[in-house]
C-alpha cells in the first residue's frame, strides 16, 4: 500500500466508527487506502463476532486486504444493490467534495461509492481542507494519453503522467490505464471541472467526487467528528 501522511490512531478511529454504520446482512463497499483499511480490518472483526456481510472491493489491493481479514467476497455484477461503501480520501471539502486516487482507485472507487445506498468517506485531520485544491488524478485510455493530455491543458490543467515507484515507466492501473495527476490550484466550481473531465473522449475517470459523500467520518486526537454535524 502506498504510504500517506496523516496520523494511524486518527484512521483507525474514523474507520472503527464508519463500521459502526453497518449493518447485519450488508453488502459494503470496500474502499482503498490506509484508512479504508482500517474498516476493513474493523469489518473483519465483526465477520468474526458473526456478522453475514459481503464486501465489494475497489481494488486489487483492497481484495487482498479483505481476503486476509475473512471478509466473504462478492462482486457487483452478483448483487442488486451495494447497502454501504466506506473509503478514504485524498482532501475532503466543506461541501463535502472529494478528491481521490491516490491508490489510483478511483475509476472502480467512483462507480462502488456512487452506487452504494450511503457513501461514509473516513479520513485524519490532515485530509480537511477549505477548498480542494490537491491534483486531480485522472485516469486514461492508454491510446489516448497524447490527445488527452492536450485537452486537459486547454482546460488549464499541468497533467503529470503518474511514474510507478518500482518500475520504469508509468503507473498502469488495476483497470491498464494511466494516471495524469492535473493539478489545477485551489477547485472553487468543482461540479463544473468534475463535468469538464468527464467529457474527455478517452477518460475513463477522474478523482473529483461532487456530490456522492453522505457522511464524512474524521478521525480527531481524541475522537470522532462526524460531517454532516450530526
Ligand atoms: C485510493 C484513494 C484513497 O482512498 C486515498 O488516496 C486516501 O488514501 P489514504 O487513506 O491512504 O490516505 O482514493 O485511490
């Protein structure tokens, strides 16, 4: 798993509480990343204390994860609906606007945390911010990277093709597409760039999530803040 700043006590308090919303019988959502681990973990333990869920993973890594932890798999082509998705986040907004893949996740992340009945995002203290502001991973159709780069810096973006750490060359995500992290400053119209993106011909996803979060649980030194004010 890549490495994130922010503190470890603070994830795992978000993510122990997040578990708190699920429910005997659930189909959840698993999301990627340090913190999301930290339900997943949480949500093994209740696998363990007897609780019948099934988890959707959003990535390879996050499978792995819940296979470790005895969380019974499923797939999202085998199930009507998804009850509860529970992820992490890159930086989280006061309208609760996200910015994700960090884990370059994002593209299965979007469709599991969108289609789910309720979205809980856990996060540290270090992930809240004002505005987003952090680029923005947006991933793309190998074939398409040149035209696809031109178009991101005509939207006024400076893409970044994602290196991978232990290999040369380029991330390729679980899905085989590659990664432009588009810084674009501080996002004050995020549904009009998240729009933008979208349009693309040739990008399968961007980390830009408007609108889809229905609680935001952040870890804190000595507890939980749970977004809306509960
Ligand atoms: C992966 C993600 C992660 O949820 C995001 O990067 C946050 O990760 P972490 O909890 O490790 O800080 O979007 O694509």
């Amino acid at each position: 798993m890549k490495t994130t700043g922010g503190s470890d006590e603070q994830k795992q308090r978000a993510g122990e509480k997040a578990v708190e919303y699920v429910n005997d019988g659930d189909i959840v959502g698993l999301g990627t990343g340090s913190t999301a681990a930290t339900a997943i973990d949480a949500l093994g333990d209740a696998v363990t204390a007897g609780y019948d869920i099934r988890g959707v993973p959003t990535s390879l890594a996050t499978r792995d994860r819940a296979i470790e932890q005895g969380i019974p798999l499923t797939q999202i082509e085998a199930v009507d609906q998804i009850d509860i998705a529970i992820d992490g986040a890159d930086q989280v907004d006061n309208e609760s606007t996200l910015i994700k893949g960090g884990g370059a996740a994002h593209a299965r992340e979007k469709v599991i945390d969108a289609i789910a009945d309720q979205f809980i995002v856990v996060a540290d203290t270090s992930k809240l911010v004002e505005t987003v502001s952090e680029p923005i991973p947006v991933s793309v159709l190998p074939m398409a990277q040149t035209p696809v780069k031109r178009h991101l810096e005509s939207l006024g973006a400076t893409p970044t093709l994602r290196s991978a750490d232990r290999k040369d060359g380029p991330v390729i995500t679980d899905n085989g597409n590659l990664v432009f992290d588009c810084a674009f400053g501080s996002i004050e119209d995020a549904e009009s760039v998240s729009q933008s993106l979208a349009g693309i011909p040739g990008v399968v996803a961007h980390g830009l999530f408007v609108d889809l979060a229905d609680i935001v649980c952040v870890g804190t030194e000595d507890g939980v803040d749970i977004y809306p004010k509960e």
